[in-house]
C-alpha cells in the first residue's frame, strides 16, 4: 500500500539504521531517510513517529530549533509512542541533559523490556551518565535476545575501558560484528593495553576506510589516545562532512578529557552547542508515562 504511512516510516528508520552502522554512507542514508519519513508526514500529517524521525534527522544536522519542532509535534500528536519517546530522549542527550534523557529511557524499557533498541539506548545512556554496571547489564540484555547485534560487543569494550578493564574490553571487541564498530575500538583498546603500534595500526585501517562517515569517532579515538590537537583536528573535519555522530558529543564520556582544553567551548559554540544557545532552545518533556 503505497498510502500508508506507517510504511514509509518503517522505511525511513531502516536507512538511517543502514548508516548507523556503516551499511550505508550518512549522506545517503540520511537523504533517503528523509525522502522516505516526508513522504509518511505528507500522507498522515498527524502520524506521530514521522515527526519524531523527521526531528531526529534535523538532530543530527545540527538544526537544533526545527528538531524541537519536531519533537514537540510528536509528542503532542501521540505522547505514549514508543518511538516518539526514544527519539526525544536522543534529543535531549543531544541537548546535554543526559539525566532526563536516562528517565525517559527507563520509563520506556518499563513498558517494553525485551526491546532490543529500547535496551540499547538505555545501556548507552546508562554508559553517558557513568552508571557502568548497570550499562553493561543491558547491553548483555541485547546479546541474550540477539547475539549477533552489532554495535553491542563494542559498547561493552567501551564500558570495560571507562571502568579500566582493558583486556575484557579487548575480548568484546574481538566479538564485535559490525568492522566499523570494530575498528573504532581496537586502536583504544590496544592503547590502553599499551600496544601502541597496533593502535597506530588499526586507527590508521578506520581513518582509510572510513574517514568522511565516522570521523566524529575518529576525533573520541584520539581524544581517548590523550591527543587532543588530533582529536580536534578530527572534531572540525567531522563538521565540515556534517558528520551525524557530532550530535550526541555532550554524552560522550569518552570525550571528557578534552572539555578542560580551551578549544572544547568554541568548538561547542561553532556547532551550536555552546550551553548558552542550549538554553534557547525550547523543549520540554509532557509528564513520563507510568
């Protein structure tokens, strides 16, 4: 049924899904989720999860003001959707308020605890707010209802390293599926274990193959590394290729040891993401479902 909404949404989120974790590029993937989710606005201008995603990719440029729009739309349209409540918790991360996005996540898993993104997300906003244990409980929780997902094993590798455990940490990434993921952790995790020389190796393997789609993760590698001219250099490149990852900076906690440097604020400020143009953007979450 070419009419029907939820489809085309359904559509819009496998392309997104297909860049997130390398399948496709983010400038493909994003455009031809965008096409597809305008397409399910303009046949139900009132389905809620269109407006989320549609908010979500405006997230992820950058454009701040039009993804409050968004989410707003969402939520008054359907505030009990799952989806909708997923997306709006990424929004709010992308804000920097990691506290509220980790409630709507736990009220979310609440009402549907054997979903395997909803799980997801609530490990990685677990990880954000340094609640490692309890991350690693729920990405193991996406292992048992899916052992194959991709992306699982290297959150945990990166959960291992923040809790300083670096050959468990080596013996996730090992397992991890998805090569992209893979080889974002191994050059942190052969540093950490001081193999540097197969660190070199490996980031030099991600930076060949995947320079322009993940350099936002290339900038949190060195950043991790301790070489924060590098990983600055790779924050600027990840702005120039309008890079997705840069949208959820303000959580990564892989990223703290470079908020103390005096180039963090005006990178922040060059991206919109300055706490004082955080504070002009108006959104504020309706009550928490039950």
């Amino acid at each position: 049924d070419p009419r029907y909404a939820p489809a085309w949404s359904g559509i819009a989120r496998n392309f997104q899904n297909q860049a997130d974790v390398g399948l496709l590029s983010n400038s493909e993937g994003y455009a031809r989720a965008r096409e597809a989710e305008e397409k399910a606005s303009a046949i139900d201008p009132n389905y809620a999860p269109a407006h989320a995603c549609l908010g979500f990719i405006a997230m992820t440029t950058n454009d701040l003001v039009s993804a409050a729009k968004h989410f707003k739309r969402a939520l008054a349209l359907d505030p009990s959707d799952l989806s909708v409540l997923r997306d709006s918790a990424e929004f709010l991360q992308s804000l920097g308020r990691v506290q509220e996005a980790l409630a709507l996540q736990e009220a979310v898993v609440r009402r549907d605890p054997v979903n395997m993104i909803t799980l997801h997300d609530l490990g990685w906003d677990q990880r954000c707010t340094g609640q490692f244990d309890a991350a690693l409980a729920s990405f193991r929780s996406v292992l048992s209802l899916s052992p194959g997902r991709a992306q699982a094993h290297y959150q945990i590798c990166v959960t291992m390293l923040l809790k300083g455990d670096a050959p468990a940490a080596l013996a996730e990434i090992e397992q991890e599926k998805s090569e992209v993921s893979r080889l974002i952790g191994l050059p942190m995790v052969y540093h950490a274990l001081g193999r540097n020389t197969e660190s070199d190796a490996a980031l030099a393997t991600l930076i060949a193959k995947f320079e322009k789609d993940w350099s936002a993760n290339i900038a949190v590698v060195y950043a991790f590394r301790g070489d924060a001219d590098k990983a600055f250099e790779w924050l600027d490149k990840a702005e120039q290729y309008e890079d997705p990852g840069l949208s959820q900076i303000l959580a990564e906690k892989l990223l703290d040891n470079i908020h103390s440097d005096p180039r963090w604020l005006p990178f922040l400020r060059k991206i919109g993401k300055a706490p004082d143009q955080l504070a002009k953007i108006e959104f504020k979450m309706p009550p928490l479902p039950q």
